[in-house]
C-alpha cells in the first residue's frame, strides 16, 4: 500500500514537472491546451504568445510580445475583434485540426477561419519572427503576418497579398481603438489602391496622408 502510495506520488510529481515545462515550447499540437496563465515561447526566447487582458479591460485577447519587454507591449492580436470575456480562458488546436480559443461561453473562435485545416495532422508555433503559423502537414496554410495590427515587424508585408489568387486583398496597418482595444480604427496605414507607388495614411476612408516610394 505503502510502495502504492509512494508511486503514485512520484508519478504525481513527474506529471507536475512535465506539465509546469509542457509549454516552455514554441508549439502547441493537436489536442493541447494552452491554459490562461501559460504562454508559448519562439525557440530563440524573442516572442511570447498568450491569452492576456489588460487591467483597463475585461477583454482577453491572444496576443504577441517581446518576451523581453517588461512592459508586454503588445505587437500583434489575433483575435481583435472577438475578445474572450471570461478568466477560463484557452488555446487550443481543436479535434478537426484547427486553432481555437474559447471561454466560459464556450463558443469556439477559430482563429484560421480564412485557411481552414483539411486534416487534424496540424501544429501551432510561434516563430522568432513573432509569425504565428499553423502547420498541416509540413505546409504553412495560415500565419499571422497575413492579418496585422498596428506594428510591423521584419517579414511581414503592406500592400496586395495574394496576387494572382481568388484571395486577394489589401493588408493594412490599423491604429487601435483605444490603448485597451485592439479593434482596428481609426487610422491605417496603407498602399494606395490607385497609385501603386505610394502609401497613405487613411482616417477612414478619407486619405490623410500621403507617403511616396
Ligand atoms: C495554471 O493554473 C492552473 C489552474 O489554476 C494551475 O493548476 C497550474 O499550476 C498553473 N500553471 C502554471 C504554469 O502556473
Ligand atoms: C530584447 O531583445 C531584442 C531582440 O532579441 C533586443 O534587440 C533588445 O535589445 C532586447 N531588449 C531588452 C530590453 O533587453
Ligand atoms: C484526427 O482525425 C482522424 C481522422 O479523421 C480521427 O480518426 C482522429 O480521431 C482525429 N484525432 C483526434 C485527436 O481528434
Ligand atoms: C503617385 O505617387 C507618387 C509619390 O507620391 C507621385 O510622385 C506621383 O505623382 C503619383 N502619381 C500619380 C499619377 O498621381
């Protein structure tokens, strides 16, 4: 009963200290769960990602940040228009292979709606780049660096995306609503659709500021 006991225990305790590194990982796979307080990390320590809320606001939102900045000033939001609005908050790569996030509501936002997975053979992994992708099957079907926010990082990309493609679309930069909500307004940061060789500064839909190549 005795040697039960002291098995278990040691069992406990490897769990416990598996678990406490489970997530010291730039990955998360199928069926893992990042929980509220735990965050994935790019392999070189540059970026941290994790489902945080500011004090200002009871929105949770995944986000990107420099894992060094003691500040955690946020560099890119996945989920800017769809906070989570409880603390039982979760990441996950659902059964069907897709990223999800979910609070006490349990109403499912998928992340990659715009690339969904074929297959549950996929795995999310936050790059030194601060590009969140998600993998199928060795192949990158969706990655963060395709839906910005409001900064730029080395690697991503303004202008057309998908040329040549029944996806094509502009991406922009977009202020946020308020330091607390990433809700892209009222300001972006973009090429001109007309005159390729220039970016304007939009409030709204009205060009504000013109920048030349
Ligand atoms: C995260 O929170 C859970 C539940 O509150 C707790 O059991 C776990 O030890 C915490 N993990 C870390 C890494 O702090
Ligand atoms: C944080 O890391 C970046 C890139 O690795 C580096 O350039 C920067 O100086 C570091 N900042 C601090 C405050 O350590
Ligand atoms: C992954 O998909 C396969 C085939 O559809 C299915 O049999 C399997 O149960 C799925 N795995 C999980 C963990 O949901
Ligand atoms: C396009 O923008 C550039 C840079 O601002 C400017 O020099 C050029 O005159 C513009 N061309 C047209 C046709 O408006």
């Amino acid at each position: 009963m005795n040697t039960l006991r002291g098995f278990s225990l040691l069992l406990y305790a490897f769990c416990c200290l598996f678990l406490s590194y489970s997530f010291a990982l730039n990955t998360l796979k199928l069926g893992e769960v990042l929980q509220s307080n735990e965050t994935l990390v790019s392999s070189n320590g540059v970026f941290e990602l994790g489902v945080f809320s500011f004090k200002e606001s009871s929105y949770k939102y995944l986000e990107v940040w420099f894992k060094n900045d003691t500040s955690k000033k946020v560099v890119w939001v996945a989920n800017k228009e769809k906070p989570l609005v409880d603390s039982y908050r979760k990441f996950k790569i659902r059964h069907d292979g897709n990223m999800v996030i979910s609070d006490r509501r349990r109403t499912q936002i998928i992340l990659n709606n715009e690339a969904l997975a074929e297959s549950n053979e996929t795995r999310a992994t936050i790059l030194d780049s601060g590009n969140l992708i998600l993998i199928q099957r060795e192949k990158i079907i969706w990655q963060g660096f395709d839906y910005l926010t409001d900064t730029f990082l080395p690697g991503m990309k303004l202008g057309w995306l998908n040329l040549g493609t029944n996806q094509l679309r502009m991406q922009f930069l977009a202020s946020w609503l308020s330091p607390f909500d990433p809700n892209p307004r009222p300001f972006s940061l973009g090429l001109d659709p007309v005159n390729r060789t220039q970016f304007n500064v939009w409030q709204k839909d009205r060009a504000f500021q013109q920048i030349g190549l």
